[in-house]
C-alpha cells in the first residue's frame, strides 16, 4: 500500500523529528530541505525513507545535533571542514556555501570535508551553485558495498557525483549518479519486491556473478560502473576511489573499508585513519571562464542539441541529465510523494517518540 | 611483423618531423614528449601511430606550428586559452603550467581551452602536476563517435579524463580513461585483428548491439561506459558530456557533433559553433587542503589497503590505477617500443618526406 503526503505535511513531521533530536530551528530547516528533496525529486531511497537510519545514529552517538562546524585549513580557493560529526544534511550545505563564497572572489572555490555523515543527494548540494551563475560539484564518500576490480573485498562505497550546470533558457544540466552500475537504491527497490537483479550489478562473495537481490546480505559486492573489466570496471572503480580520496584523504575522514557505516547496528571499522565520512564540493564562476551570457547561450545550444538527437528506434526522446528529476519534482510538488507501507510505519513509530502526527 | 624502436630513436624522429612541419626547438621537444609518453606508456594508440594523422592535419591547414598561445579571460584561480590552432601536444602543457602556476598562489588553478587540436594522452597533461605535490586533472573533448544513451546519433567523442594524485612512498595513483565502454584505440586493436568486439562496445546504425569490430565504418556508434540504460550507459553519457561542456563550452572550443574530426579527410562540420578542440586541466596543491606530508602518509595508507584488497579467484592482485602504465614504462625505456607494420610503414613515409632515418 502506498500513502500519499503531502510535501508540506512531510517537511514539517521530518523538521519537527530534527528538532526532536536537538537540532537548531536553522539545522533542522536545511536538514529537511536536503532530505525531503531527494523524496521530491524520485530519489526515494535518499529521502524521508532513511530518517529512521539517521535517528538511529544520533542515538548511537555519532550524529552531534548542535556541531561547531568550522574551517580548519584553507587557501584563496579552498578550504578543509570538519563536520564535528553533524548530520551530513547539514554539514554539506554550510561547506558548499563556503565554496561559493570563495568562487565570489578566486573565480572558483573547492571544499574537503571530514567528521561528517551522510549528507542525502548530491545533486541537492551541487545545484546551490545555480542561483549564483556557477557550476556546483558534490561527492561523498559512503560505507563500503564495492569491490574493486579484480577484488570480492568491499573497499568503496556507492561514491556518488553530482555536476550542475547554469544554462539560460533552458533549465541546468545537473547530473547525480552512483559511480556503481547501479545505486543501492535501486538494488533496495528489487529488494523489497523480490524481484532479480540483472547481471552485472552483484557478485557473491566468492566472486560469481549472481541476480539475487540480496547477495549483499551473504557477503557479496555491488559492482563498480562498467561491472566487469571487459566493459570498463575499473574506470568505475577508478571514478569511485577518486570520489573517496578527495572526500576523505584530502579532508582526514576515514576512507575506502574504514569508511563508517550507516546502519547504526554495524560497529565501527578497527583502526579508523580518519574520522566520519568525507564530502568535496567545488564551485565555477561561469564567467571565470567566459562572459556569463554568452556562455549560457552556448548552454542552450548545447542542451537544444541534444535533445534533438536522433533517438533510438522505440524510445521517445533523448534526455538531458536532470530531465527526469526535475519532470518528477513538478509532479510531486503537485500531486504530494509516494511512500510505501514499510517507510510509512518507519515514520509512524518516530511520530509516537518525538509526539508528531503525519 | 612488429619493430622494435628505442625511446631515443623514436624521440628523435618525432622531433625531426615536428621541426619539418615548422614547429621551434622547444615546441617540437614538448610534443614529441607527450606524443612518446603514449607509447612507453603502452597507450599505443596515441603515440606515434598517430605522427601520420597530425601531418595530415598540417597540411590541410587545421594546425598551426607556430601559434600564439595565449590567455583570454582569467581570475585568481581560472584562465581560458585560446590555443591559435596549434598542436593539443604543444597547447595542453602550456595550459596545464597555467593552471600549476594559478594553484601555487590561489591554491587551486583551473583552466579551460579553446582553438586546439588533439593532445595526446590525458595521463601526461595531469601527471605534470606531481612533481609540485599537486594533484592534477586533465579532459578533452574529441570528434563525435559515441552515441547518448537513448540515441543513435554520434554526439560525443571519447572525451577522456585522467586524475593524478601525489602519494609519498608508494608511486602515483594516476587514472586515465575514456569515458566509454571501451576506448577508441582497444577497437582499432580489434579491428587490426579482424577481432569481434565484446557486445555492449559498439552498436550499428540501426542502434542494434553488435560484436563488429568495424561497426563504425557503416555508421555504427560507440557506447558510453555502461554500454546500456540498465548498465548505468546513463552515467558514461553525463560524464562525457561534463568533459565536453568543461572543455569547450567553457572556453569557446567546438562542442558535441560540431567537434572537429581527427582524420583530415572528413570535411568540418557546418555551422560550428566554436572554434578547435577544447581540453580542461585543474591542478590543486595538496597542502591548499591538509599538510603535505600528513596527506601522503595517508594516501600511502590508501594505496597500500587497496593493493592488498582480497583478490578474486583466479586474479593475481588488485591494481592500482595507473600500475600498468607504470610497469610498462619500465620495460618499454629499457627493452624498447615495439612499433606494428602498418605504422612503421607510415613512419617510413614521413621519413622520406622529411628526410628522415628510422
């Protein structure tokens, strides 16, 4: 069964949860912002669906409500952050601030973030560059499902990246992918229907490609973009160690194994080298390169372009990156998100503890 | 039959050709450098398989010998290049210094070019920035043989990226990749050998998956990395397309279709709006982020962890990007280059042109 909520109804029961826990009324705003536009925008997995995950890890101790976030290294165009193990919700916007602030006067502005957690999509963090006519870069690094190349030993997360670009009158260029074949909330998704997973996306632990769903759950791996050699795996796998060592060795968060976990009944990894995950986040001033109008109006060519290429026999349209959220992000502003059963009695049992009606 | 060429042998031949087509000393020295890089590096495709193609394109008056490389629009950490038409090989590093110079004052130096021509392999513009303790970033747009995912029409090139990050005891980690399935010089391999190529490489006109090694030569297409939608093709789209945007949107370079093509025979596209080629280099000082020598004692830590990740059965060990390039370069300045018929013979002719020995 699926229940239909409203965008005000759930922003305002996930904002009261926040406070719930201690945010500021400012945190528990942005924290919400985050979370709840990744539910808008058919990113379920990101969404609403993981505030008990987040809950559980402020009552394990590792999320701090109220962090003292603060810059503790910089240059003209860069700085490094430390999270003080806020809620990554929070810790990202505040971090991608400062990269915009910095592009304001170097022409471009690079963020290292470290002591953080999960910070919801990338493509949220990347995209506050837009209003100011720049380019926004966002990637984290997550515990580790991944098994490199020629590995059965999970060393990387999913790793996202996201890339916005400003156009003029078309609507931004904002790419936001796992830098797996697939994201784990995808493989979720197939987990909750029982459903297969098509080859390429999981191997068990002994090494052999499976569909099962759940191999994750006896040991195996997802599977870095181009699942195997042959179709380019280790680019993936390069793609996602890049997205590790810019989040976590340039930051000091822990990295590649020793990256922390989300499900707060997993222990943490012995011998952590850093703390808490790590984020990196970049900012462009469009006309650090070039006039800001002209650049736009190469934009929408660009975009114009192609998305009139010829289309394969049997499909529609070829799609710009960013066409399919913000097409689903018109419809649910409208028409309220969906949340299935399982997310929904999640959010019933949090709503008895912090006393909230959804 | 295969030659085997020293690397002094092979450098001064190249040299002696760019000086014949009017390149200076020190321009001729710098191409043939990165040109070379290739081969020693095992990328054989790029090296100087490809001396016949830029003489070629010389003579149709598409590369200038004797630019005026120059900065057209800057800010504290970016530039834009206008490459006046002359060889990538010569622009790129020219470039690249640009943006290590930019990063030693402003942290981080980014920049983007317009008006040039291939550069070689993206690996050697990148690693430039080791030696400064930085980490560098290379990209280039490229004539248009890959389709978006959806589409049929050849839209992109195979707008490569490398990344080169410093570490202290161990060597480099240094990526390098196409951002498709399979890079352009792995078909021509297969299509030397009259080879099948792996479904999910390549696809006919029609958009069919086929092992047609020669697929491209009826209209076929390549593919982004991830071959199809269900395989994350979407993802290898959004990166190609961020390199084609990085390098030529943002410097005022020829994008998407309106690429120029490598081979000096395919007549321009109409209407282009650019002018050349683009690349994007970015170089960031390890220490605009966290204390050098703390940064590299982690990305030891990292590298040596992912070396020693399980292995698969029936795999030897978990490589590191950039491990076989390096191993082969080892081999190939001792042992030297081995150089296939077809381009020893193509070699053989610019010899007699030029008034060269090999």
């Amino acid at each position: 069964m699926e229940h239909i909520i409203s965008y005000n109804e759930i922003f305002k029961f996930t904002y009261n949860t926040f406070i719930g826990i201690g945010c500021s009324h400012e945190d528990a705003t942005t924290a919400t912002t985050v979370l709840v536009a990744a539910d808008v925008r058919g990113i379920d997995s990101h969404g609403v669906a993981r505030l008990p995950g987040y809950i559980r890890l402020w009552e394990a101790g590792r999320i701090n409500p109220t962090p003292n976030i603060r810059i503790i290294h910089e240059s003209p165009s860069t700085a490094t952050i430390d999270g003080d193990a806020g809620l990554g919700l929070v810790v990202a916007p505040y971090a991608m601030q400062v990269a915009i602030n910095k592009a304001k006067i170097a022409g471009t502005g690079w963020v290292s973030v470290g002591n953080s957690n999960h910070f919801g999509i990338a493509g949220y963090h990347a995209m506050m560059a837009l209003q100011h006519d720049m380019t926004g870069i966002a990637m984290t690094n997550a515990s580790a499902l991944v098994a490199p190349t020629f590995s059965v030993e999970r060393m990387l997360g999913t790793n996202p990246i996201a890339v916005a670009i400003p156009a003029g009158q078309q609507p931004p260029f904002v790419a936001d992918f796992a830098t797996t074949t697939a994201s784990n909330g995808k493989l979720e998704l197939l987990q909750r229907k029982n459903g297969d997973a098509p080859l390429g996306w999981v191997q068990d632990k002994e090494g052999n490609d499976v569909t099962d769903a759940h191999a994750l759950k006896t040991g195996g791996v997802m599977l870095p973009l181009g699942s195997d050699r042959e179709h380019g795996s280790h680019k993936g796998y390069a793609l996602g160690s890049i997205v590790d060592i810019f989040s976590a060795v340039f930051s000091g968060a822990s990295y590649g194994p020793w990256a922390p976990p989300f499900p707060a009944y997993v222990p943490m990894p012995e011998n952590m080298p850093g703390k808490g995950l790590g984020h990196f986040f970049g900012a462009m001033r469009i006309d650090a390169f070039r006039p800001a109008e002209e650049f736009k109006h190469h934009m929408d060519n660009w975009i114009n372009r192609f998305r009139n290429a010829t289309p394969a026999p049997g499909c529609d349209r070829v799609l710009i990156p960013g066409d399919p959220e913000r097409e689903m992000e018109a419809v649910r502003m409208k028409e309220g998100i969906p949340i299935n059963d399982t997310v929904y009695n999640d959010l019933l049992e949090i709503g008895k503890r912090f006393g909230l009606q959804l």
